[in-house]
C-alpha cells in the first residue's frame, strides 16, 4: 500500500510538469531519459519532433530518434524517416542496412517491401477491376493492374508482407482499408482459410465492428485449422476478454493458446494479466525471455519485477504515458498507478471498451450469410469450436475423502488454491450438472475446487470417455501433429470447475506436464462415480 501511494504522489508531481495526456515535452528531459533507458527516451524524442518549431532541437531530436530507431530494430519509423530523409540509398546507390535487413529476414525484395509499406500506411479504397482494354496494334486483351497494395499484395513471393499491411493498418485504424484488401485477396485465393480467420477476428477486435466473440466462435470451427491459428484465435479471444475487464477468464485463455503455439507470447500476456490482478509474484514467475526485444511492456515489466519499490519510476512517467496513450497495456497501467482498482480503470478507459459484444456463442451477426460461407463453407465447419467439448462426456475420479466442492477466491493460476470454509458445501457422488446446482452462486463467474474434512484440497482427475479424437501411432510419425485437449484420454489433472452462471456453462480447466486447456462442457455429460 505504501508503494502503491507513493508510486502515485511521484505520478501527481509529475502530471504537475506535464499536464494532461498530450503535454509538452523538452529535448533535454529525452536527452536525460535518454542516458537512463534510451528505449523510453524514444517516445519523448517524437513528442519534440512533433512539437517544436522549425530549427529549435527539431533537427537534433530526429537525428536521436533515428538513431534510437535502428538500435532498438525499430523497422517501420526508420524506414519512414529515411524515405522523408532520401536515404534510403547511400551515395553509391545501395540500399540502407535496414532496408536490407527487413527484406531479406522477410525474405522479399526492397522495392516490394517499399512498396506495401508506402502504400499500406496510407488510406486504402476499394478497387474493382474494370474492363479489359485492347491493344491498338495486336488487339490482344489487356488485363488490368490493381494499384498497391492490391498489385504486390498478390504476388505469391510478398505473401510474408500481408501481415506487415495488416499491423500498418491496424496501427493507422484505417479499417475500411484494411477490409478492402483482406476481402480482395482472400477472393483471389492469396490468403487461405486457416490465414484469414486469425486476421478476420483480429481486426474486428481492433476496429469494433462486427462481433469480435462471434467471428472467434464461428472461426474456431473451422475443420482444417492448424496449431499456430488455434494458438492465434485464443491469443484473440484473451485479448477481447481483457479489453471487456475478464481478466481471469482471459488469462485461462491465454495459457491455452500458448499450449497450441507461440509459448512465449501466452506466457508474456498471462504475466501482464496477472500483473494488473496485483498477483505481482505469479507474475514474475511467468517471464523469462523476451517474447519481443526491445517491446517497451516488457522491458518495464522485467523492471517492476527486479525492483523492491518505486524510487526509480518518476523519470519515466512521461514516457509511459506517451505510450498507454498510443498502445494501452497493462503494465503501463500498473506502472502508472502502483496497481490496485485504479490500474484497472485506467486500462479500461484507456482501451474504450464497448461491453455490447457477450460472449453468448450466437452466430447472429453483422457479416452477411454470403460471407460466412465464403469464409468458411457449411461442409467445413464441425458443430463446435475446438476449445469446446460440450458434446464429449468424462469422468470425474475424486479421492475418496473428498466432502465439499468450494468456491476458491482470489484463485491461483499456479500453485495450490486457499480454501475458505464459509464458501464450501458438503457434496457427494453425481454429475457435474447435480454439484452445481448446490453450489451455485448469483455472481457471474465463479471457479470451484473440491476439498477434504479439512478444507484442504484434493487432488482430482479427468477422463474422457469413449474418445474418436486420440492421436494414432501413424499421426505421431507425421511432422505436425494437430494438438487438442481429446488427443489423451487421461487422466488429466483437474485445476479447476469455472461456472458461468448467466450461461449456465461449464468449464474445465485440465492439465497435463506442460499442456493447459480450458475447456467448454456440457455438465450432465460430466460424472463422478463412487467406484
């Protein structure tokens, strides 16, 4: 608590200097950040350059900038600084290291990679092809040509900058744009099923429209999705939960997709969630390395792990609040407020959550039938989303001294959970559906353990029954195995029941050595037998 007030009188001091959410910032006070953290002294440099007038340290700022930009691998600006410069090419013609460097890791020429970047950060019409013209000489049909980002977009060589266009457009907001060039080339066959869905649902979250829940839900039975696309609809999924304050509902799912793929990217989110839920020691327990050198989040993340109070924080109040502003993020929330309520609330604002979007698994939604059929045809879809095993039963094997399943407050996410007494009702054998029922609770979520006389915790399993989905000796030999929480019968170890009472749903949250699913069940199909 000590920390928490003292974090927040250093932010009062420091909102005293700089007023509001765009305030002025000096050369000196980026220069000065700059010889403590220069990764945090970049977001200072763009505010002088955007700012000062003509001479003044506008000149030095962006030479600084720059500088900061290609020690930090920050591709994108440095490339826009040196097209405004004209340097992209030295006297002798060649191109610049970074322009070299981007290409050839994304495995695509300079002037392809000029050309999305030059285009995609600009407002995108709609292009319709229109009619061929002929030639006035041979009186062949001459096709015409899309303008960028449409013409190099298509070609199969610069299929690695279709994600480059997707995150300029999300960072510019021109959506519309975006939808123009996903839409035209998915029709022409460029992008795939198993690639759009991800970028789909990615950009109805970042955007607002559609209904970002539905589209995961309706991509998520997709039949042909592989691990990385599971692991990207999840990692979505959590994102639109956190944006909407479901903080441990979304940190399930972030642990779920780092099962499916990208370890290091579910494991860096579900720290930042915890983090925010001032579970600061779980948290910490979660990072190791980076899953994005030189991301200013978890640079300061590894900084609030390290350090024992807030003396070093004043300095890079400015910085933080240049970048909460531009990209919200919990850790900046946290940093900003010392944690707590506040934390929370500032994220939220920050974010400008529309709550409008439930998570109901509906499929009414703004996207037209034509359209969903186009995404993905009726005899390809399966009755459920892959996360969802409603209709699949299991058994439940409870220790024998078992007596109360128990409302877990304030649940760990590792570790062994604290029962309290005054939340535990007596239960016996029966399904899932039965020992709900007793212990129901009018909040909206709720997860549940089982425990002994004691009140101590028991140790129970999973087993599902009767499974199609288990992984043949012959899959094992393949390269790729599609990853799935059917794949083994069990038992699993079971961490947690999660009731959604406005759903009347069901959850299980299983695991096995390093493999986390939550799970979607049908609570009727779910049993403990004596025996």
């Amino acid at each position: 608590m000590y920390f928490k007030k003292k974090v927040r009188i250093l932010s009062i001091l420091y909102l005293c200097l700089y007023p509001g959410i765009s305030f002025a910032v000096s050369y000196e006070d980026a220069y000065e950040l700059e010889k403590l953290s220069p990764i945090f002294a970049i977001p200072l440099y763009e505010e002088v350059v955007k700012s000062a007038g003509v001479g003044d340290f506008k000149k030095t700022a962006s030479s600084r900038l720059y500088f900061l930009y290609e020690k930090f691998n920050k591709y994108i600006p440095a490339i826009h600084y040196q097209t405004r410069t004209g340097s992209l090419k030295n006297k002798k013609g060649e191109w610049s290291s970074l322009v070299k460097a981007l290409s050839e890791g994304l495995g695509v020429t300079p002037f392809s990679l000029l050309a999305v970047i030059n285009s995609c950060s600009k407002e995108t019409s709609a292009w319709v092809a229109p009619e061929p013209t002929v030639h006035p000489e041979t009186g062949e049909l001459i096709q015409p040509t899309p303008p960028d980002p449409y013409r190099v977009l298509s070609k199969k060589e610069n299929h690695s900058l279709i994600r480059l266009c997707y995150s300029l457009k999300m960072k510019q907001r021109d959506f519309e744009g975006w939808d123009n060039i996903f839409f035209y080339l998915f029709s022409k066959d460029v992008l795939n099923r198993d690639e759009a869905l991800p970028l789909w649902v990615g950009s109805s979250i970042q955007s607002g429209k559609g209904t970002p829940y539905r589209r995961v839900f309706f991509s998520g039975r997709f039949k042909d999705l592989s691990n990385e696309s599971k692991s990207d609809l999840l990692f979505l999924y959590a994102k639109f939960l956190r944006h909407n304050g479901k903080f441990e509902s979304s940190t399930r799912y972030f642990l779920t997709s780092a099962t499916y793929s990208s370890s290091k990217r579910g494991k860096w989110e579900t720290a930042k969630n915890l983090l925010i839920m001032d579970r600061k020691k779980e948290a910490c327990s979660m990072i190791g390395d980076s899953f994005n050198a030189g991301d200013e989040s978890e640079i300061l993340m590894k900084k609030i792990c390290q350090a024992s109070n807030w003396d070093w924080i004043g300095p890079y109040i400015p910085a933080i609040k240049i970048l909460m502003r531009e990209n919200p993020d919990p850790v900046f929330a946290h940093a900003l407020e010392g944690g707590g309520r506040e934390a929370i609330d500032l994220f939220l604002k920050q974010i400008g959550t529309k709550i409008s979007d439930k998570d109901d698994d509906s499929e009414e939604d703004s996207e037209t039938v034509d359209v969903l059929n186009q995404l993905i045809p009726p005899e390809s879809r399966n009755k459920f989303p892959y996360w969802d095993a409603r209709d699949k039963e299991a058994d439940l094997i409870v220790p024998d001294r078992a007596k109360y399943l128990c409302k877990v407050i304030r649940r760990p996410f590792f570790g062994t959970a604290s029962i309290q007494p005054q939340f535990c009702k007596e239960v016996s054998p029966g399904s899932l559906e039965t020992l709900l029922s007793i212990v129901a609770e009018e909040e909206e979520e709720a997860s549940f353990a089982f425990a002994d006389p004691a009140y101590l915790p028991v140790s129970v399993k999973w087993i599902w029954k009767n499974n199609n989905d288990q992984v043949s000796t012959a899959d094992l030999t393949q390269s790729k195995v599609s990853i799935s929480p059917y794949s083994e019968l069990g038992p699993w170890n079971l961490e947690f029941i999660v009731y959604r009472k406005v759903l009347n749903r069901a959850y299980a949250e299983i695991r096995m050595k390093d493999k986390y699913f939550v799970v979607s069940v049908k609570p009727s199909y779910v049993i403990w037998n004596k025996n």
